[in-house]
C-alpha cells in the first residue's frame, strides 16, 4: 500500500513541475516568479524525468506483484 502512494505522490510532484515550467510567467504569483525566473528549461526536463522514471518504477512494481 505504501509503494502506490509513494508513486502516487511522486507523479503529483513531477506534474507541478512540468506546469510550472509551462505555465505562462505572468499567470504565477510573484515568489514563484523570482524562484523560476531562470529555471524553467530545468524544471521542465526535471519533471518529465521524474515521470518517466516513476512510470518505469510503477510498471515494475506491478509486473513483479
């Protein structure tokens, strides 16, 4: 039960950093916008790693369950 939630949570993550990478600059409240200023090419590719990595990991855990 743990491993789903884990995944679970780590999906979550990688979305909010994949949309705060795509968002549009003006849309983001301004602490987010000073913290993302010159990241948003890193968060982008930060968060699709995270979620294709947590993809393999669930895929895993279900073949091996």
């Amino acid at each position: 039960m743990v491993v789903p939630v884990g995944l679970g949570l780590t999906f979550a993550l990688s979305l909010v950093l994949v949309g705060l990478a795509l968002a549009p600059f003006r849309a983001l409240p301004r602490p987010v916008q000073v913290a993302t200023y010159d990241r948003r090419e890193p968060l982008l590719y930060t968060g699709i790693v995270i979620y294709l990595t947590t993809g393999l990991s669930l895929a895993i855990a279900l073949l091996l369950s």
